[in-house]
C-alpha cells in the first residue's frame, strides 16, 4: 500500500460524522480504497489511541495509517 494522503482522500469524500475520538467520511464519489482497490463505503479516522468502535453491521475492513493516525476503510457486505 502506498503512503495515504489523508488531506487528498477527505477531500474527495463527504464528512459525515466527527467527535473527540473519529471523524468519518462516506464515499459518495467511488473513490478506489487504496489498499485492495474496490470501491469503499466509508473512511473512520480515529482521532484518540486507543479508539473503540461500535459497529452495528457487518464489515470487511481495510486498515491503514496516515499522519500518525489509524485509518479504517470500511466495505459492506
């Protein structure tokens, strides 16, 4: 996987979400997840370490890092 440039990626995406520990984006333009290549749903940028998510549905997840921070791309199955 090459190097994530966060800033690029959120602006081609739509905020949907921030608070003290995430900020999440929901694709609405087909970006490519760059690290399998298949269109993604959302990003979560987790914003804390450690970070805890509550997810109500079933995921695949693509996990990366960018400017010192975890990223999760999220894929619906």
């Amino acid at each position: 996987m090459d190097e994530i440039d966060l800033e690029e990626l959120a602006a081609s995406l739509t905020l949907r979400e921030e608070n003290q520990a995430i900020k999440s984006y929901q694709n609405t333009v087909a970006v490519a997840c760059p690290a399998c290549d298949e269109q993604f749903d959302d990003l979560v940028v987790c914003k804390e370490n450690p970070t805890s998510l509550n997810l109500s549905k079933q995921l695949d997840l693509c996990v990366g890092s960018a400017d010192g921070k975890g990223v999760i791309f999220t894929h619906k199955k």
